[in-house]
C-alpha cells in the first residue's frame, strides 16, 4: 500500500515543482553555452537543467554575498546592543523581490 502513497506524493511534489517554473530566454557567451553544453553531456542531463541548477546556485551565492551596510536608524536592541538598519542594497532588493513575486502569482 505504501507504494501507491509513495508514488502519489512523488505526483504531488512533481506537480508542484512543475507549477513553479517559468520560461525564460537569455542571451550568453559561447563560452558559457559550450560548458553548458559540456555539464548536459558529461551527466546526461537536459541543458535547461544545468542552467537552472547554475542560475539557482549563482543567486544564492549572490543574495549571500550582499554586504550588511550600517545605517543610521536603530531598528531594534537585543541583549542591551544597538541593531541598526541595513542602509545597503539588500532592503531594496528584498522590496522588489517581495513586489515581482506578488505580481508573478497574481
């Protein structure tokens, strides 16, 4: 029995994933087409999806690498210790991230 609940959650999380993918068309180097073409090769995959783990990987690392710039404004205290506002990139970035997504589910 457990079979079919298995296979039907598997259903499930496929469906799901499904729903949350776009089509995107982008312009890039040869150069980065080739090795692209060379990762779908060396492991048997589609090209899309080596480029979705790479453009998946490459915003993550970018989101990390975003710097904690001080601002003015203390947002909060915490164990008597002064927290201060990013005055960075990262809150407009968070506000347009938040905004596009809304829009993309609408």
């Amino acid at each position: 029995m457990d079979t079919f609940k298995n296979m039907l959650n598997n259903w499930e999380s496929k469906s799901q994933e499904a729903s949350e993918r776009v089509e995107y068309t982008l312009t890039m180097d040869k150069h980065d087409l080739v090795k692209i073409k060379a990762f779908a090769e060396a492991y048997g995959l589609d090209q899309s999806i080596i480029t979705e783990g790479l453009i998946h990987s490459a915003i993550k690392e970018a989101e990390t690498a975003m710097p904690y710039v001080k601002g003015t404004e203390v947002i909060r205290v915490e164990e008597g210790e002064e927290i201060f506002a990013d005055a960075g990139k990262t809150p407009a970035y968070v506000e347009a991230e938040q905004a596009i997504s809304k829009t993309l589910r609408g």
